[in-house]
C-alpha cells in the first residue's frame, strides 16, 4: 500500500475511534484529520527538502542557527559601534524627534 493509502486509512480509524469510542462529535469530523495531515505534512515535507538539499534536520538546525548567530552577532556590532563610538543620547533625542513621539525603543533600536 503506497503511503497516500496509508494516511487514507490513518484518517478512516482515526474518525472511527474518535467518533465511536470519545464522542467528539462534529469536532471529531474537524479536528482528526487535521492532527492526521499536520503529522503527514510535519514528517514528509521535512523529509523531501532534507533529501533535495542534502542534508539531515541537524545538519538543517547546525547551519539555521549559525546564520542566526552571524545576523546577531552583526546587529549587535552595529549597537555596540552606536552606543560607544556615537553620542547616544543625541541619536535618542533625533529618533523621537523624527518619528514624533517618545517612548518606544523598538524604534530607536530599528534606527540604529
């Protein structure tokens, strides 16, 4: 049996069992096969790019949070080179003047 005939069947029993023995009712008709397609698509999709790119979901984890690293490691230079190098409170003062209002650091921080 091919593996579309085999979530075919996961969601057949699984509707079963859950509208026969848990009484779910309408939500059972919802939200089973809701769990069975998300557990299909968590573990298939997973495993078709892992196969296209070559790799293994640690190797994929490895190199995702080396590049997360390397963003944050540049951002928090920038900071730095801002906060040391540059009179900050100056740069404070333009980046509420500019935008209006005071009080929110997202926008300092999206300014730097």
């Amino acid at each position: 049996m091919e593996l579309s005939g085999d979530i075919f069947f996961l969601g057949v029993t699984g509707h079963y069992i859950g509208l026969s023995h848990f009484s779910l009712g309408l939500w059972g008709i919802v939200l089973i096969p809701l769990v069975v397609q998300s557990l299909y698509n968590n573990w298939k999709w997973n495993q078709v790019v892992n196969h296209y790119l070559r790799t293994t979901e640690y190797g994929l984890m490895k190199s995702g949070l080396k590049i997360l690293l390397e963003i944050a490691r540049k951002k928090w230079r920038k900071i730095t080179i801002v906060l040391w190098e540059g009179d900050i409170f100056d740069i404070i003062v333009r980046v509420i003047h500019r935008h209006g209002q005071a009080g929110y650091p997202r926008m300092i921080l999206a300014e730097l």
